[in-house]
C-alpha cells in the first residue's frame, strides 16, 4: 500500500461520513483506489458540506492540515493537488479557503486562489 492509499483510508477511518464516496470510487474504479480522484471528489463533497456543517469540514481541514506537516512529498502533493487545487478561487471558495491552517493556505496562496489583498 502506497503512502498516498494509506492516508485515504485513513481520512475515511477518521470522517466516517466519507465512506461512501470511498464505496462509490472503488465500484467505480473497479476496486482500484486512485487517491487522487477520490481526493478530488472528498474536496467537492467538503464545498456541498461546509455551510451547513462548517465545523466538521474544520475539523476536516484541520486534519489535513497536520497531515500535510507531517507527510513526505507524496503526501503533500496528494493534498496540495488533490485537494488544494481544486478549490475554487475567492470569493466562491472563501468558506473552505477561510478554513485552511497556515501551511495549507500557504499553498493555497501560492496557487492563486486568493486575490492579492486577502493572501495574508
């Protein structure tokens, strides 16, 4: 098991409510997981979640925030792209942008998803 499976699986393990969308992509992949998209498709589920239940997508957040701290390159790419990348830019991605740690909103900056007056 890659670096990159494991930190999914345990991303489920941690948010049960995230178990179906690690159902639906292994019946989808065949039962191969690709973390990538199934990072991916954790990042749109977190944009239809965060205004009704911001504070379990901080909590998300804030897990993979330390995940990031912790990882090795794989992983950080994994987040930083899977994740990261995805969200839109402000204003649209403001409620999940607001919720990034410093290393992830780093990236996040470096991306160009804020405007220039609200990267700091």
């Amino acid at each position: 098991m890659t670096a990159n499976e494991d930190l999914m699986l345990r991303v489920v393990e941690a948010f049960p409510e995230l178990r179906p969308l690690l159902t639906e992509h292994l019946d989808d992949q065949e039962g191969e997981l690709l973390p990538y998209l199934l990072m991916a498709d954790i990042e749109r589920w977190s944009e239809t979640q965060v205004t009704g239940n911001a504070h379990r997508i901080s909590e998300l957040m804030t897990w993979f925030e330390n995940a990031f701290s912790a990882g090795g390159e794989e992983i950080k790419d994994l987040i930083g792209v899977g994740f990261v990348e995805m969200l839109p830019h402000t204003p649209e991605g403001d409620p999940i942008l607001r919720l990034l740690g410093p290393e992830l909103r780093e990236v996040a900056s470096d991306m160009g998803l804020f405007t220039p007056a609200e990267r700091n």
